[in-house]
C-alpha cells in the first residue's frame, strides 16, 4: 500500500543521511525554541511521528523489529523523551520570556510558598506509582519475557547485540576500535558528567527552567544526549543487521547483503596515494601525520579559543577549568568528526599501529 | 447505637498502635504523619511549592526509587526458583514460564528493569534542564552519576541470567570490550609492555575481561559472578549510595528551588 514511500526511506537511509538530518532538526531545535515548541508544530510534528509510526506498521519487517519484545522499551523512550525535551523547552522558553520583561519565573513565584509533604506531596507519589504499577503489570501481561534456546557458545547469532542501553557503544564501534569506543569514551562520559557542576558553577539559573542564560550548556548536553547517544542506540538498535550492516527501516534485514570495506589509514592515504613512496616500515615514521593530526587537534583549538570565542569562559574558569572543558568538548565533537571522515573519505584510522592494539 | 465498623478499627488498640495519629487536618497532625512515619520522614514535613510539583520534577527521582523496590520484591521471588548454574539455569527459567500459575513475575522484573534505566534517564535529564546540579548540590550530582552507571550495571549483570542465546551472546559482546582495556586487557593498547622479560603478565587468562568472567569466555564462571553480582555486590552499593543520594538531597538545602 505505502510501497513506493517505504522504498523511497530505504533508498534514502544511510548513517550519514540520518545523523546528518537528526543533527540539522536538533540545530533548528535550539535555534528556534519558541517557534518550534508552539501548539501547531508540536502538534504538526507529533502528527509526522505518529503518521511514519503508523505507516511502518503496516510493514512487516518494521513492526517485526519495533515489536520485539526488548526492543519495546526504545520506542517508548523514544516517545518518553521526546514529550519532556519538548516540555521542559517549553517551561524554558515561558520563563524566558519572564525573564526578559522583568518579571519572576514561574518557580520564583511559588518558591517562598510551602506546602506541608503530608498530604500534598504523599498524594502525587502515592498516584504515580499506582499509575506505573498498573502500567507494568499491563505490560507484563501483554508482553512475555523472550527466552530464546539454550545457550550455546559454538552457535552466535548474527548478529549479536549487547543490551540496547549500550548499543550506542557498539554502534561506535563502526568508527572506533574497542579500547576507545568500549573503554575511553564510556570512560570519558562518566568523568564528563561528574565533571559538569564542577565547570558550570554558578547557582544563579538554577531551581527553575530556563534556556536563554544557559543556553551554550544545554545545547552541549543535549546534543550529547540525543544525537551522540539516543540517536546511536536507536541506530544500533532498528538499522543495523547480520554483519552489523545498515539496512534502511523497511528493508529485510539480508544476511548475504555485501558492503564492499575500501577503507583506507591515514598512514596510505599520505604515503602511499600522496607522496607514492610505499609505507616506511617503523611505525613512528609511518604514523606520525596521524599523531600530528591529533597534536594540532589538542593543542590549537584550546589556545585559540581562549583569545577568541571562548574569551570570557576562559576568563571565568580559570586555565584548568577551562582546559577540562575544552578537551572534554574536544572528545565528544571527535565522534562525529570521526565519523564524518569515514563517510566523506573512507577513513578508517588516523593513527594505526596494530603493533601493539593502538588504532585511532 | 449502631455499630461503626470503621469505628471500632480505628479504636482498637491495635489499630493505635500502628497508627499514632488519625487523618486530621490540622497541620500539626500532618506534621505528625509525616515525622511519625519512618518511611514519610525521608520527606522534609514541609516542601517549596515549587518543588513539590509534577511539572517541576517528573516525579522520575521518586519513580526511579520506587521502581528499585519493585525490583527488589519481584528479583527475591524470582530467586526462590532459579540455580546460578548452567545445569539448571535455563531450565530453572523455562519452569518458571510453564509450571508457575500466572507467572508474571519475570515479565515485571524484566520489563521493570528497563523502566528503572528510563527513569534514571528521566531524572538526571530533569535536574539537567532545572540547572538543580549546581553548587551546593555538585556531589549529589557526582552520586547520582554512580548510580546511573550501577542501574546500568545492574541490568546487564541480569541479563545473563536467563542463560539463553540472547543473554550470553550479548554478553559476549558486552564484556568483549574489557579485551581491550589499555594496558588491562589483553587486546588493549599498552598490555604487550606489561611483561618480566619474556613472561607477559597480561594474557586472557590474567586480564581484566577474565576477573569479570571467571574464565576465558562466557561459561558457568560467568553466570555464577554475574548472580553475585546481580543479586548482592551491586544491590548492597546501590542502597548505600541512595541512602546517602537522599540524605544529602536534605542536607543540601532541599529540592532546589530559584534563589
């Protein structure tokens, strides 16, 4: 019935045309959060969601994978998160406008009011988790735990995911080995998200909603938040079949499907297609554009920055927190860049040395 | 006189001495309520108005809690029937569906432990966005990134458990990643430099993805950490990191509120 639509989005999805468009309606997003939380966009926008959703039930595949039974929880978060990043922008931007015409945000006026707990408060907890418990028992009900055959370490399945809450780490093992995208980059968000109140520290803007005044920190957060780690998992989770090879959301997952794997190292791209001289045999010779590459990726930006763009957040922070920060920001923008590079240039590592497991 | 069931409940000196104080709506006795009752008083008796709003909170802090001890409840029941071996394991899994009468147990502990990664999401999204990290409450913020990885944690340690396909492939998977610490595991960058001479101290049978395992793959040295894990080591941390999560949510001048 939808066949030419549901060929028109296979034809079209690829990793880089859904990173890129996520990435370009998160921007629209944060540009222009007024117009875009307003009543008939939301509403438009609800509509196109729920029209796609309906659309690619009709579709076998799709709902075969959108209705496995653990897959069930991402569509929900989906929807989940989704509602609440458009609330609390909404909140935002009515408090914005408060604070723009002098007058106090919608929390300040009751901040001096306090309601006694019992029953107040009791009463909101007591309703929710009814709520949630006749919600879970609804979905226990509806929905049986899989339990696949026996285990059986000679037989993998293909392909074989992790949990989906870290199928946003597998996805990124498309672009990175596993010590960076299984250890460094977890590693790196935990330290990174501890890290925040440490750098943001002033308490004004905070206990209430706001956008306007904190708007470079929830930009980053939420950029982080969905594009470099909901929108992976949704990646990993719907889009990526045997072999760990994209398929659109339409499309029969193949296990014969053939990408062909042209991707190249820095190292040949410079030696061997630039300069033509075959690649030097000491890996510290070989690698050194890669390491180059890295050095200037670490050391310009932070420098230049602090004189120009990031002047007064240099000022305000103070050399170390800023350094934090910087290579904090430097670290998750390397992601996508990573994965930039591999699509526009085929790029697979700028430092490869499998001498010893150190690939970049 | 007619008689007054609910009269004589509340009268009676059992029902009094669970009970201290009646539904008064004297704000001294709601005080009371809350002071009185051991589990109300993780609560303040009095809160911000703006505060103790759904649209402010999400109510997903209290949700993620409340979600915990579901899991708790259903994850002890679930342990009266299942054997941390592979002998039994999957069996153990497949009798609960088939033999135990309206067996749904599993179905909320499983689909419940979703629900807690959702909600844990959930409410360190809303502090985010309410800016409710900031000083005084950086620590806190510290605490509940800990426990965000610990739920994390918690669920995949379950999800080997039921033995199946699923659970040890995408555990598999999962712990693959360990081979390549640097200089811990055995696949990872800087573990080659790591030797006495010609003996490297740093193989699969010594690294860091063999101290998860219990082995060099995913076997029954796997299941039976991972059961430890699940049921004990996590769980005991994770209440001693709440506790001190709430307490300190009090100690750090209540939920937080504009200047």
């Amino acid at each position: 019935m939808f066949d030419s639509f549901e060929h028109l989005i296979d034809a079209v999805s690829s990793p880089v045309t859904i990173f890129t468009f996520a990435t370009a309606v998160f921007i629209l997003f944060v540009t222009f959060p007024r117009q875009l939380t307003s009543k008939w966009v939301s509403l438009g926008t609800l509509f196109l969601v729920l029209a796609f959703f309906g659309i690619g039930l009709t579709d076998e595949h799709f709902r075969k994978i959108v209705s496995t039974p653990d897959n069930v929880p991402i569509v929900g978060l989906m929807f989940i998160f989704g509602y609440f990043t458009w609330f609390a922008m909404k909140k935002a931007v009515e408090n914005d406008r408060r604070i723009e015409k002098g007058e106090p945000t919608v929390e300040q006026l009751e901040t001096n009011d306090k309601v006694l707990v019992f029953p107040y408060l009791i009463f909101i907890e007591f309703v929710i988790a009814l709520a949630y418990g006749a919600m879970l028992v609804i979905w226990s009900l509806w929905l049986k735990a899989p339990l696949e055959e026996p285990a059986n370490p000679t037989v993998s399945p293909n392909p074989s995911k992790a949990p989906w809450y870290f199928l946003g780490l597998q996805e990124m093992l498309v672009y990175f080995d596993p010590w960076i995208a299984g250890v460094l980059l977890p590693t790196f968000i935990i330290i990174g998200l501890c890290a925040i109140p440490y750098i943001d520290r002033d308490p004004a803007n905070s206990g209430f909603y706001c956008y306007k005044a904190r708007r470079a920190v929830i930009i980053a957060y939420l950029f982080g938040f969905w594009i470099l780690w909901i929108l992976l998992i949704i990646m990993g989770t719907f889009l990526r079949g045997p072999n760990w090879n994209f398929f659109g959301p339409f499309e029969v997952w193949n296990v014969h499907k053939v990408v062909p794997l042209v991707n190249v190292n820095l190292s040949e791209i410079v030696f061997i297609k630039w300069l033509g001289v075959g690649l030097p045999k000491q890996w510290f010779i070989r690698e050194w554009p890669g390491f180059a590459v890295l050095f200037l990726y670490f050391a310009i930006p932070p420098a230049v920055l602090a004189r120009t763009a990031l002047k007064d957040v240099y000022k305000k922070l103070e050399p170390t927190r800023y350094l934090v920060l910087v290579i904090l920001l430097l670290v998750m923008i390397a992601l996508p860049i990573k994965m930039y590079l591999r699509w526009a240039f085929n790029l697979k590592y700028l430092v490869a040395i499998p001498e010893f497991f150190f690939n970049i | 006189m007619k008689f007054n069931l609910s009269k004589f409940i509340t009268d009676s000196q059992i029902y009094k001495s669970m009970f201290r104080h009646g539904y008064s709506t004297s704000d001294r006795d709601r005080a009371l309520s809350v002071m009185t009752n051991v589990f109300f008083h993780l609560h303040p008796v009095k809160v911000r108005k703006s505060g103790a709003r759904f649209g402010f909170t999400w109510c997903a802090g209290g949700l993620s809690f409340f979600v915990f001890l579901t899991l708790v409840v259903s994850g002890i029941l679930l342990m009266f029937y299942y054997r941390p071996t592979v002998e039994y394991a999957y069996n153990d899994i497949l009798a609960l569906r088939e033999h135990v009468p309206f067996g749904i147990m599993r179905e909320l502990h499983r689909w419940g432990a979703h629900a807690m990664i959702i909600t844990v999401w959930l409410h360190m999204f809303r502090v985010f966005m309410t800016g409710s990290y900031k000083p005084p409450r950086e620590f806190n913020w510290v605490i509940g990134v800990i426990l965000l990885v610990l739920t994390m944690l918690l669920s995949f340690t379950g999800y080997l458990l039921p033995w199946d396909q699923l659970a040890m492939w995408a555990i598999t998977v999962g712990s693959n990643m360990a081979r390549a610490t640097p200089f811990l595991g055995h696949e990872g960058p800087g573990a080659a430099l790591l030797s006495i001479g010609d003996i490297q101290l740093i193989h699969s049978g010594s690294d860091v993805r063999f101290a998860l395992l219990g082995g060099r793959f995913v076997g029954a040295g796997a299941l039976l950490r991972f059961y430890i894990l699940h049921c004990v080591a996590i769980p005991t941390v994770v209440v001693v990191l709440m506790s001190v999560h709430f307490w300190r949510i009090r100690k750090d001048g209540g939920i937080s509120g504009p200047l």
